[in-house]
C-alpha cells in the first residue's frame, strides 16, 4: 500500500525512475545516522540527458529550470532508494546544493534552482523546506546544465 508521499507524487503525475546509477567511481547515496548524502543528480531520464548546454545561452531559464526539476524527482528516486523504498521515512530535505553550467554573465542561478526546491516543497511540504547554495560553473559532467546534490534526513 503507497504511503502518503507515493500518494502526492501519484497525484501530481510525478514518476519516479529506478534510481539512477553512478557514471564513475562513487556511489549514489551515503547514509550516516539518520542522514542520507545524495551525490549530485543531473537531468538525465531513460539513461540519456535531457538538458545539455549552458543556461542562458544554450539553454533558456525555463529549461533550465525543468533540468533542476529533472534533477530532483532523480534525487527524490534515490532518497527512495536509500529508505528501503518508503519515502515515508523522510523527515527533512535538510540541505540542497545547485550548480548550473552558464557564462559567467549568467545570474539567474537562483531562478533555475527553484525547479528543485519548488518540487521537495511540493512532494514533502514542510519537510521539503530546505538550505540551499546555487553556483555557477564554466561547465558540468555530461554538458548538463544543472547538477544538484542534496542532504536527506530520514526516520
């Protein structure tokens, strides 16, 4: 039977993915206590990346956006994975942080990583509140556009 984080995501037609596999030599998530340290996500979906490019030049803010999100609903799919699949167990997104490739010009990182914390607010409610650091880079792995790690506290 889903449990009411399962229900919210069915409602709102989120689909989790399996979760994503490391690309090199470290793994996925790192529990510790009662946190979990989830490597940086990128906005991959069926194995292939959806958003390549810098944002504000290659990419617009909207997109980028939508690649932030992407990045969550990977970083929602390992939290699940990390809980044993009962995303019930998470208590707090305690911490999220966002890079997103752009020309150094660019200054609406912040905008684009609201695609990732709108969507934990969205899904956890007020569990999903979070800190969060938003940086630019010159580029990513991949030439994705946005990269997003996050701290998970769980039950």
């Amino acid at each position: 039977m889903p449990g009411k984080v399962e229900a919210r995501l069915k409602e709102k037609g989120i689909s989790l993915p399996e979760a994503p596999t490391p690309a090199a030599n470290y793994v996925p998530y790192v529990r510790t206590g009662n946190l979990v340290f989830i490597a940086g996500q990128i906005p991959i979906s069926d194995g292939t990346v959806k958003y390549a490019g810098l944002a504000g030049q290659d990419v617009s803010v909207d997109d980028a956006y939508q690649a932030a999100r992407l990045c969550g609903i990977n970083i929602i799919a390992q939290a699940k994975a990390a809980c044993g699949g009962d995303l019930d167990k998470v208590t707090r997104v305690v911490n999220l942080t966002g890079f997103v490739a752009s020309p150094a010009s660019f200054t609406e990182h912040a905008k684009v990583l609201n695609g990732v914390s709108d969507l934990m607010v969205e899904v956890f409610g007020e569990a999903g509140k979070h800190s969060r650091a938003a940086m630019g880079a010159p580029s990513l792995p991949r030439n994705v556009t946005v990269e997003v790690a996050a701290v998970i506290e769980t039950a």
